[in-house]
C-alpha cells in the first residue's frame, strides 16, 4: 500500500492529492493520511491549518487507518521508537528531500511524506483532475462576475504573496524571489503577447498591491477572505492566463485553467536553496515560462 502524508496550506493539499490520484490511475492501491489536520496536532503549529480539500467538490479519496499507517511506519511513543532503532527495515518510509524523485511512482509499499510541486509527477492526470475538482457554489457574488469579466476579455492573473515570506526563516528560504524586475518583465511579456490584456491581481498584502499596480489594465482583487480564500484559486483557473508567484496557492489557479493557449509564469526558483537549470525545469515543468528574480526571461 501506498500512503501519501497531506499536509500545509490548499495548495499543497492539491499537490499531494495529485500525487496520491497518480498512483491510482497507474493501478496502485493507495490512500491519504489526513491525520495531520487534527486539532490536537494543529495545536502544536504556530499557523493552525484546515483540510481544504474537504471544501472542493469531486475530490475523492480513502483515508488510512492509524494502523495502516503504523504498519508502515511504526507507532507512537516507547514501541515505535524501538521498532525504528532496532528493526529499522522494517519502516517504510520516504520523505521528499530533492525538486524531482523518479523512483516515486515504483513504489509499492511505502508512506511518502512531502510537498511534491514538481508537475512532472502528474502532469499526464491534470486534465482528468481540472475536469473532476469543483468548487462548491457560494462565497461572495461577485466571484461570478469578475469571472464572467476574466471570459471576454485578455484575462492575466498576477498572484503577489507576501505576509509569512517577508519574516525569519521563511524570508531566508523563499524572500527576494518574486522581486518587481520578476513582475515587471512578466507583465510586459503578456502585454506583447495578449491583446488588450488585463491583469487581475490577487494577494496577501492587498494595500500593497493596490500602491504597486495601478492603471486601467489593472485589476486588484479583494473580495474572498478567511474561510472563502480558496475562491481565489478559482478565479486565477478562470483567467486565460496566469502569472504566478513562488507559491503552490498560485501554481493550482494555473493548474486548473483549462485554456489550451494559456501562457503560465513562475519564478525561475521557489527556494533560495535551489540553482535553476533550464533543460531540467522544462522537462519537470512543461508548458510553463521562467523568469528570473532580475527579470530575466530564462
């Protein structure tokens, strides 16, 4: 059995999904390890997270029991420890250290724990899944008329995340990324590109994205809050284009869009830690467009 670990915000939510609706759609038996989302283990995080995925309509999966998980990677407290420490090939367990792991999908019994951003693992399913992942109706009206909006016009959108990556550690790992060279130089590719394009900003840091893009061919969004922030995964699906930020949450507004002739923009890296190499992220990410943080088209 495979068990895919679910953990973090929706956008990874997804991508771990997407990994767990691959293995099934190669005939593995595989099921989702939901646990993480507990209250008593969300007490323990700083930023405490929701099961998004139970918000989307046509997601459909089967959790593992606690001891389907501890049949793969021990329990809890003094025996599981041991059973780690003295019996250590008895645990299977992998857990995601690189962009892209070709073994993955040959596993057959394992516990994978993991992100799993890399589209390579389940760039063949994305139609099967834009077609099955629905979002329920509801939320503010007004996301079906700027969807509507998004439809008859050079719809672009612009996600711009700031909040937790501009403090500590996560400054040091995905900061200075998404710089304004990085925006700059994806705007005015689009603009060469798409006639009368209009571009629908989304972000964390509303007052600054409003400061930073004004003009008519701008457009901030500021409607889905708390709760109803997923909506704006689904509004980034209904513009034709879209520009993304070194964020999961924007990656899947692109996932999603089903326009065939969609232009999709993401930074060159999504780490700090990480070295851009071109004929690599074209074969782990195909159809998508680079730019650099000086803004460089790669």
């Amino acid at each position: 059995m495979i068990i895919v670990q679910v953990a973090g915000g929706l956008g990874n939510q997804l991508q771990q999904y997407a990994l767990y609706r691959k293995f099934v759609s190669i005939g593995k038996e595989a099921k989702l390890d939901i646990s993480w989302f507990e209250e008593k283990n969300q007490e323990k995080l700083s930023a405490g997270r929701k099961l998004e995925l139970a918000y989307l309509k046509g997601v459909v999966y089967e959790a593992c029991s606690p001891a389907e998980k501890r049949a793969l990677v021990g329990g809890k407290g003094i025996p599981g420890k041991l059973r780690r420490k003295l019996f250590p090939s008895t645990i299977r367990l992998f857990q995601e250290r690189g962009i892209f792991h070709p073994e993955l999908l040959s596993f057959h019994n394992m516990y994978i724990s993991g992100y799993f951003a890399c589209e390579k693992y389940y760039a063949d399913i994305l139609g099967d899944l834009r077609s099955q992942i629905r979002f329920p109706e509801g939320g503010n009206p007004l996301n079906q008329i700027y969807a509507g909006e998004m439809a008859k016009c050079g719809s672009v959108s612009i996600h711009v995340r700031r909040g937790d990556y501009l403090d500590g550690i996560n400054k040091e790992m995905f900061g200075n990324i998404c710089t304004e060279a990085y925006y700059g130089q994806a705007v005015e590719m689009l603009k060469k590109e798409i006639p009368k394009a209009h571009f629908y900003v989304f972000s964390d840091d509303i007052s600054y994205v409003k400061e930073r893009y004004q003009g008519e061919e701008f457009t901030v969004v500021d409607i889905n809050h708390g709760r109803d922030s997923f909506y704006d995964i689904w509004l980034m699906s209904r513009c034709k284009h879209n520009i993304c930020a070194n964020s999961t949450f924007s990656f899947w507004g692109a996932r999603l869009n089903g326009n065939p002739d969609k232009i999709m923009v993401r930074p060159a890296i999504h780490k700090n830690s990480q070295t851009f190499v071109k004929a690599e992220m074209e074969g782990l990410w195909p159809g998508w467009r680079f730019i650099d943080s000086q803004g460089k088209i790669q």
